[in-house]
C-alpha cells in the first residue's frame, strides 16, 4: 500500500468500536488501532515486546491460551470471552474473536483480532443470573413455583419448583395447561378448570385452592393464584400466578381442628363432672350447719329441698334460737341464686320508724337526719336473696306501709316468725 492507502486504513481501523490488532501467523503482534494503545496504556513497540498474555486475568488465562493455540495449530477462526487488564489496573470483560489470512497456498500469513468490550452486559447478565438463582431459592424455601400461560398459543412456562412440587421428574415438562389439569385430583379436577374459565371470561384473578395426585399415590395441597395480562384492546392474552404447596399448612389446620374437637369435647365432659360432682356435694353438705336427725327436723329438711328450686316467698316460723336463718341459708344454697348475695336483717332491731327506709333506702334529704343517699337491703340482695328476721315484730301500720311499698310482697305479723321472699329487688321500690 501507499503512505495515502496506509493512512485510510490507519483512520478506517481507528474508528471501529473495538481494539483491533493484526498478528503474525505464530501470533506476534504486527499492528494495532488506537483504542489498544489507549486501553493498555503502551505504545506498538512496547506492545510488541510485552505480549497481551500478561493483561488477561489469571482466572481466565489457561481458557484463551487453549483458545488461540487450537486456532494457531488448526488455523480455524476462535472466540472466547475473557477479561483484560486496562492501565488503570481495573479488568472489564472482552469477546475476543479471531480469522486468519491465507495465502495463495493456503497457508496462514497473519490473523486479524478484534476485542469488543462487553463489560456491562456481562454485568447485567451476571445481575440476571443471581436474581434468577436467589428467585428459584425463594421459591424452594416458600415452596411455590411460577407459572405464565399464554391463553392465545397455549403455550405453558413453569419454573423448576412446579416440577418439583407435582413431583415430575426433570426430563419430564408439562407443556399445555391440560398437562397441569391431569395431575389434579378427580375430584377437584373439574371445579379448578371451570374456575379458571370463569376468571379468563371475567377478565379477573384466578385463584383455587386444590389437591393434586402424586405418581407415587400421595396427596398434596395447592393454592394457585394468577393475574390476567391484557393486550391494547383490554382482551386477556396470557395468566401470570404463583402455586404454593400448602400441604403442611392444611394438615396442621385439620390437627388443630381435631384438637379443638377434643378441647371443646374434655370441656364438656369436665363440666358434665363438674355439675354431677357440685350436685354431690351439695347433697352432702347443704345442711353441715344443721345438726340432728329427728323425724320432725328430717321433714323440714325435705321440705327445704321442695322449696329451694322456686321463686316464691317462704314463710318460716319458729321460737327464737331454733335456727330460722340456718334453715333459711339452706335455702339459699340450695336455690338458683346461690351464687349471687344472701341478705338478712333482723327487723326486731330496727326502730319502726326506719324500718321502710332501711329496707327500701331513700334519698339524701327525704327525711330530717338523712344526710346522704342509703341504698335498701333490697337493692343489695337483687337477684339474690333476702331474709326478714323476726318480720312478726314490725307493728301494723309499719307492716302495712312495707307491703304497700313493696307490692307484692307478702308480710306477715307474727311472733317468733320470719319471711323469706324469693323476689328480685328491682320489683320493690321505696315509695316512703
């Protein structure tokens, strides 16, 4: 070539995207462009000299050493990707592809090189790959797989958890929907396909849980979920969704399920003992304070067994000290209001006067002394019980004035006599 020729070829090489270099037939370098010398930082002569071997990294050595001395003996072009040490020190990864030029006998004269720097896209890819490894990690460790179904083609796209899930060996690969819906259990074969027509019709999320039947005869659990994917025109082209194996989680709801079962079914067996057992020892003790076993006092203790279960007043009489409370406490316990409050009042002791007040209560002012607000022993023995001791004791007219107070009520005068009510104190009212 003239020096002109040169000089195009020199400009033609230089602007290449690329490091160009041309070699001798046993791989000397002969020339080089621009964006070499730049990248490595060294003249032609000083490239000459050095060979390029030294600037390829150590672990990627032995692989373009193999490379080119294949292509050197075999004189067939070459390609390999490597990495190569820029001046600066930092190494970014390079295809390097390689053809020989032959002369008129055919044997090989020089080979031309180009590098092209592929750096980023090596780096995207290697992003790539670890995104996929760590999604197909999560998958494992959640025990779901990814699915995409193009509705138009047919076309199935699993991820190697769903084989690993439906138990297909790796050979094996599910290409249609159909091939998922045959390894659905019978039972809930048809439900999942008209389920998942519904949504493709609907233009909604898919979402079924199911049991699918292993190859072995096991049984396992799926929730399977998916979204639609629409074209410009809003018509469904493709399902998108994720199936998790929730076998363990269903097995442990049914085990809590019977464990529940037999909670609720100890809980009403121990109650059922309970009440036979407080039955029992009501039997045995309801009358520990009662002590004798003469006819007499034996047919009062039946009577208080009649007496106990209504809601009624009960009139008991009897001298003074014969035990009218104890009988009347008996009573009580005996009742359905033995859990709430036993009230007594010994209406002998109270001044006739008060005798209204203290048994209905009254406000702050209604009478000359009463300085705050009382509430009545009937109030405080509602929904319980109360007993009137010594009621034979209240004069007349006070007797008199307490029933009309208390309608209802049934108060007797007699001596040595005392009432028992079974009412509510919310149907007394003091009207004093």
């Amino acid at each position: 070539m003239n020096d002109s020729a040169d000089e195009s070829f020199r400009l033609i090489v230089d602007t290449i995207p690329g490091l160009v270099a041309v070699m001798t037939a046993d791989g000397g370098v002969e020339y080089v462009n621009r964006r070499v010398l730049d990248y490595f930082g060294r003249t032609l002569e000083e490239l000459k000299r050095w060979g390029t071997t030294d600037a390829v990294h150590p672990d990627d050595l032995p692989r373009a050493i193999a490379a080119w001395r294949s292509s050197i003996e075999t004189g067939t072009p070459y390609e390999f990707e490597h990495r190569l040490r820029r001046a600066d020190g930092v190494y970014r990864w390079f295809i390097s592809r390689g053809l020989p030029l032959r002369d008129a006998e055919g044997r090989i004269v020089r080979w031309y090189n180009l590098l092209m720097d592929i750096h980023e896209h090596k780096e995207t890819e290697e992003k790539f790959r670890r995104t996929h490894a760590d999604l197909l990690e999560a998958q494992r460790l959640s025990r779901s797989g990814s699915w995409r179904h193009n509705v138009l083609t047919g076309a199935l796209m699993l991820s190697p958890e769903v084989l690993r899930i439906r138990n297909v060996p790796s050979h094996e690969y599910l290409s249609t929907i159909e091939d998922l819906y045959a390894g659905i259990h019978p039972e809930d074969r048809s439900r999942v396909r008209l389920t998942y027509d519904r949504a493709q019709l609907q233009k909604r999320e898919f979402d079924a849980e199911y049991r699918v039947l292993l190859q072995d005869g096991t049984i396992k659990h799926l929730h399977t979920i998916g979204h639609p994917v629409l074209n410009e025109m809003g018509e469904v082209v493709e399902y998108v969704g994720t199936g998790i194996d929730v076998t363990e989680q269903h097995h442990a709801t049914v085990k809590l399920e019977e464990a529940f079962e037999e909670i609720k079914r100890l809980k009403d067996r121990l109650q059922d003992e309970n009440l036979v057992l407080r039955e029992e020892i009501d039997h045995v003790f309801m009358f520990d304070d009662i002590v004798g076993s003469s006819p007499v006092l034996q047919s009062v203790l039946s009577s208080i067994v009649k007496v106990a279960p209504t809601d009624t007043t009960i009139l008991i009489s009897g001298e003074t000290g014969t035990g009218k409370e104890l009988i009347a406490r008996a009573i009580h316990k005996r009742s359905r209001r033995s859990d709430q409050a036993f009230v007594g009042i010994n209406c002998a002791a109270i001044p006739p006067a008060l005798i209204a007040s203290e048994l209905f209560g009254h406000e702050k002012g209604a009478f000359t002394g009463a300085v705050q607000q009382r509430r009545g022993r009937f109030e405080l023995a509602h929904s319980g019980t109360i007993f009137l001791d010594e009621i034979g004791e209240v004069p007349v007219e006070n007797a008199t004035r307490v029933a009309e107070s208390a309608p209802g009520t049934s108060i007797r005068k007699s001596r040595g006599q005392s009432s028992y009510p079974g009412r509510r104190s919310d149907h007394c009212r003091n009207k004093s």
